[in-house]
C-alpha cells in the first residue's frame, strides 16, 4: 500500500522528468524510533529512477534536479530520500 506522500512524489517526478522507470521505496520501518521517525510511516525513502534527462549529467545534478521535481517534500514533510538516478542502459549503482 502506497500512502499520501509517496503518491505525490511519483506525481512530481512523472510530470518533471518522464521516467521511464521509477520506484519510489519506503524505508521508513527501517528507522523506527530513529531520527525523524515522526510517526507518520512516511518518513525515509528510496527512489529509483531511470530517465533520458539523466543522460551527460553527473550524479550531483541528477540528486538536484529530483529534488527540484520534489519541490518541498525532501528535508521538510520527508526527512530522508536517498536517490539512485541513471540514464536508460546505464547499470544502476
């Protein structure tokens, strides 16, 4: 079951940069009781996603430009995403 946040984060990152493969992991049970748990089972995530504006880009502009498409989320209403971005035939890392 996917929750409010991670909806709208597919929302964004679909209309900002038209992945061809996203998945968007909710990690938040790893970090029960850590910091940040703030009860709301939305709080520490993994995005995996693949587009063509990836393609030339170093891995600190793909990070900026998903936070970008992110808008708010990251830092205030999340407080963790960890990104792994590639370009479509590259090896994910």
């Amino acid at each position: 079951m996917t929750g409010p946040l991670a909806n709208e984060m597919e929302q964004r990152l679909r209309a900002a940069l038209a992945p061809t493969l996203l998945e968007i992991i909710n990690d938040t049970a790893q970090h029960l009781g850590h910091a940040g748990d703030d009860g709301s089972g939305e709080s520490h995530f993994t995005i995996v996603i693949e587009a063509e504006v990836f393609a030339g880009v170093s891995r600190v502009e793909r990070q900026r430009m998903v936070n970008r498409a992110l808008g708010d989320i990251p830092g205030n209403r999340v407080h963790a995403v960890a990104v792994r971005a590639s370009a479509p035939g590259e090896t994910q890392r």
